[in-house]
C-alpha cells in the first residue's frame, strides 16, 4: 500500500484512512474555549493510489460521555512529494469523549478521541 511509502501509523478500511499519530498529537484548545483537532484524511483508488477524484470524507462527530455534537469541515486537497490527502478539523464545543465519523460513499471510518 502506498500510505506504507509515507510513514507513520494509518488507521482506516479500504478507499479511506487517517494518521493516527497525527490524532494523537491531540486538541488545540483556542480563546474561545473550543477545540479544534486537525488530521489528515486520505482517499484511495482501486490500485491503492491517493485521489482526489471521490471528493472528500463527510465528517460528524458526536459525544460518547454526555450529549454533544461537533463539526467537521475539509480543506482543498494538499499533497507532498510523499503524500496526498484532505485536511480536516474537527471543531468540539468542549472537552470530553468524542466519536468522529468520517464517511466516503459506503466507506465508513469511526475514531474515538479524548478532547482535553
């Protein structure tokens, strides 16, 4: 797989993944007491290739220990010699245990991460 080639740990299932120490760094907390946690999530091809040609995941996130949900927004596709890809943020209303759900059409990746 070429996501092998870019280094790091990837998480994910078929056409669509995310790095997982990129997650991990965590949430930035801003002025307004939100956070904002940014990652970058990558669209295959059949042959494993990165693309930009099935647009980017849809994004949710929903609150696993009260009620709560957050937005979930993508840049324009970004690339490097090494790798392509969609920068995302996801913006919490508060700190907590979240869900993130990303979406690429039947493909469906859920992430639990703790916003503090």
């Amino acid at each position: 797989m070429v996501l092998r080639e870019a280094g790091g740990a990837w998480y994910g299932e078929d056409d669509l993944w995310t790095s997982v120490p990129a997650v991990e760094a965590g949430a930035v907390r801003l002025d307004d007491g939100t956070y904002t946690l940014k990652h970058a999530w990558v669209t295959l091809d059949r042959d494993g290739r990165p693309t930009s040609r099935k647009g980017p995941p849809a994004l949710e996130a929903k609150r696993l220990d009260a009620p709560g949900e957050a937005d979930g927004s993508s840049g324009g596709y970004a690339s490097t010699d090494q790798l392509k890809w969609w920068p995302t943020a996801f913006n919490y209303p508060s700190a907590g245990c979240w869900a993130e759900v990303a979406t690429l059409g039947e493909t469906r990746v859920r992430l639990v991460v703790e916003v503090s």
